[in-house]
C-alpha cells in the first residue's frame, strides 16, 4: 500500500509507478533506513510518544529485518515504490498496529535525508581508506626512486632534472588534499535531519540530540526547511569525487606515456594490462585509459547535481530524487577505480635507466647553466642568454652541453672554467635543489615520510552505528 494512500481516489498508472519508483537504485540504503527507523523508535518510546514496549517491539521487528535480509531470507519487492514503504510495509505485516506507529513524528522527506547522509558517511570513510592505500604506496615507492633522475616537463617539453620519487610524490600531495576534502564533506554531512517532518518540524515532543547521538550525529539540524530541502553535503561529496578523479585521471595519461615505447619509463605488471585481438606485439594501459575515461563521467555526475538544484524552491521537490543515482555512481566509480589502481601502481616495473637516458637528452641542465655564471658575478638575465646561445650551438651541431669542450664554452664567455661540468651534472642539479618543496633526494625521503606520518595519525572515522537493542 502507498504510505500516502487515502488522498486518492484510484489506483497510480502502472506507467507512473514505475517512473516513480526509486527501489531501484535505494534498495542500497536498507541498513541505513533500519538504523534511523531503530533510533527514531528508540526516541519515540523515550519521549512517551508510542509506548516503550511498542517501541522495543518495533525495534527488535527492525533487527530481525535486517538479518533476514542480509542472510537472504527476505528479498527486497523490485515493485514496492522505495526501500522506505518496502521497509514499513514488512514490519506492519510482522507487527500489525506497533509497525504503524513507527511512522509516528516523521516524514518520508527527513527520513530519506537521514538515509542518505548515513549511507554517503559510510562511502567517505571506505573512499578514504583506499585513498589512504594508494598514497601509502606512493610514498613508498617514492622513496625507492628518490635518487632516479628523470626530465621534468612543462608544455610536455623536457624541463630540468627531477627524481622519479620527486614526481610520485607530487601525486602523495594531491590525494592528501582529496583526503582532507572527503573528511571535510564528512564532517559537514554529519548532522541528523530527523524530527524536520515533511518541512516545518512537527508537534510532538521529540528529543532531536538523542536520536542524533544514536546516530553517531554531531548534532541536530537547525532549521526544518534546511534539513529536507538542500543536498549540498551529496554536491560537495560529488565534488570531492570529482577532484580525486581529475588527479587519477592525469596520474593515469602520465602511466599510459610513460608505458609507451616512445618513453619507456615503466611497464606495467602482465595482470593489470592487456593485448590486442589483431596486434600480438601489444601490451596495452586499459586500466589508466578507463580511469581517465571515467573521470567525465564523475565529472558529468556532480555537473548533474548542481543542475538539478540550482532553480529548486523551498522545500522538498521530487527532483530530488536524482541526487542518489548521481551521487551513488560518483562514489562507486572511484571506490572501482581505486580497487584497480593501487595494486597497478604497487606492481609496475620502474626503468631507472631509461629515465636517465632521456634526461641526458634534453638540455634539461640550462638553467644549472646560467645559474653558474651567475654565481661567478654574472647578473642573470646575461647568463640566461649566453646559456641560451649555447644551447642553440649544441642543436646546430649536434651536441649536449655536457660534451662540449672548454673552449667552446670560454668563446661564448670568459668566466666558464672546469668547474662547469660538475655544476651541470644531473646528479648536482637534482641534489642541489635541496630548498623546501625541491627534488633533492633527501628532500623526497624526508616528504615521504612526513606523509606517511600523517597518514598513520589519521584517526580512523567512527564505528557503525550499534544496533538498537543497545539503545532501549
């Protein structure tokens, strides 16, 4: 039975129903639907507003849903409208009159915001958990390799010398930020909308910070209309989501140029590639091409979000309703993603040598250059050009700046000596950038260190919420 039957006169069309109907896609949120209807029970029976043994009647019904549901016993009705009815509708065939009651100072409206906010604080607890594995193996990775030269880039052009373990840990930074913006979402998500009603609160006298603290909650919403009616905790999730996505998804375009024969960086391990149908010679980055494909379609799910809220009038809209199929593929998406990339970063074969090679050939060392005029009394802007007439002889003819005699260097000015050859060494470029934030070797070792710290102070985010029976 529809729990707004009474209204109406006739029967839904089969066709609305079913456009209507949210099963589908929040049969997800079962246990937490149970864990809000069990405190809001609790409460209820606490307060004097249903009997309290009605209330630990409704609240043992509950458990033993969910048992039989997550043993299989009972199976989610494909036809009931949402997981709310479904839910309702098996304790009221259980209970009788007690399974009524439960409905009792409480409104689909906060009851669905309840659900999902329970449901999408377990998503960033589990989101950042894997995101913590990756930046683990990141940082350990990084300093295996933190002597590994290679050629940074801008505009895809060799730069200056840097580490292999220096560009991991770019990567370490980012997701440590994605960190902080999931825990950020989280803690602004973690307040009970139960007890706004339909929008304007209700009569009875409920005691808000109880079934908020049953919840693990840091409180009660503050305003009615505001509890049903904004998903901004689902936008800022999907956002967060988002942002980690784009840092895979450039993550993923370097390991599918580093992989090719064009650079040859790394290769990655046989169990996270694939071959051609045609091709018998190929080995091929799939996993980093889907991640960096599915980037736009987290992308296109917060996009989504923010279109679907952005002209909706206070308070409740069906709308609505399509923040959770956004919402819910964002977080899965990025919990798929991580499952696949942590062990394909953890396995793949780092080729020191080769990075070394390309470094050797890209003048990557100008500016160790100029820097040494200027540190034999040359202003910089000089020596920028005398190093960059240099380095325009060694391509006309063929040459690097390392293997260029001294005469050369003394004809494009005067204060080169022997000494010059040991400043544009890669090795003293790279160990020379010893300043906060530089590639210095010991720099990369002592980074991923202080991130690993970070990482092991993070506290782990609370415990499921118990079940109810703890609560009466």
């Amino acid at each position: 039975m529809k729990l707004w039957a009474g209204r109406f006169q006739k029967e839904t069309d089969q066709k609305t129903n079913d456009f209507n109907s949210s099963i589908s896609f929040d049969s997800r949120m079962a246990r937490e639907d149970i864990e809000g209807s069990i405190a809001h029970a609790a409460m209820l029976g606490a307060c004097g507003v249903i009997d309290k043994d009605e209330a630990g009647k409704i609240c043992i019904g509950l458990e033993q849903i969910l048992r039989d549901l997550e043993s299989g016993a009972l199976q989610i009705d494909p036809s009931a409208e949402d997981i709310h009815t479904f839910i309702e509708g098996e304790l009221t065939q259980r209970l009788g009159d007690a399974g009524k009651r439960l409905h009792t100072a409480r409104s689909r409206n906060d009851q669905v915001a309840l659900d999902v906010r329970l449901y999408l604080r377990k998503q960033c607890d589990a989101l950042s958990g894997q995101l913590r594995d990756l930046t683990q193996v990141l940082c350990k990775k990084a300093a295996g390799y933190a002597e590994a030269v290679m050629p940074g880039y801008t505009h895809l052009q060799r730069a200056q010398p840097i580490t292999f373990g220096h560009h991991l840990m770019a990567y370490a930074e980012m997701f440590l930020r994605d960190l902080d913006r999931l825990r950020d979402a989280r803690k602004r998500m973690n307040f009970c909308p139960l007890g706004s009603g339909a929008l304007a609160g209700t009569t009875y006298p409920l005691d808000r910070g109880m079934t908020a603290s049953l919840l693990g909650f840091d409180g009660p919403t503050h305003n009615s209309l505001d509890g049903v009616s904004d998903r901004d905790f689902c936008m800022e999730l999907a956002a967060a989501v988002a942002i980690t996505m784009v840092h895979l998804s450039r993550f993923s375009e370097e390991i599918i140029l580093w992989c090719s024969w064009e650079f040859k960086f790394i290769e990655l391990d046989d169990a996270f590639s694939t071959g051609s149908s045609i091709m018998p010679q190929k080995k091929n980055p799939d996993i980093a091409e889907l991640v960096r494909g599915k980037a736009g379609r987290v992308i296109g799910g917060l996009t989504a979000l923010l279109t679907m809220m952005k002209g909706l009038p206070l308070a409740y809209n069906k709308d609505m309703q399509e923040d959770k199929e956004a919402v819910f593929d964002a977080v899965d998406t990025l919990s798929m993603c991580l499952t696949a990339f942590v062990p394909m970063v953890e396995t793949m074969k780092v080729l020191p040598e080769n990075m070394r090679r390309a470094a050797a050939r890209g003048f990557i060392n100008a500016t160790d250059c100029a820097d040494y005029l200027v540190g034999k009394g040359l202003p910089f802007r000089d020596a920028y050009k005398v190093t960059g007439s240099l380095v325009a002889y060694c391509i006309e003819h063929g040459r690097t700046l390392e293997d260029l005699p001294l005469e050369t260097y003394q004809a494009f000015h005067p204060l080169f000596g022997e000494d010059v050859y040991e400043a544009i060494s890669l090795e003293r470029c790279v160990n020379g950038r010893k300043v906060l934030g530089g590639p210095a070797p010991e720099n990369v070792r002592a980074e991923s260190e202080r991130v690993l710290a970070l990482l092991s102070a993070c506290e782990e985010q609370p415990e499921a919420v118990p079940g109810g029976e703890l609560w009466l």
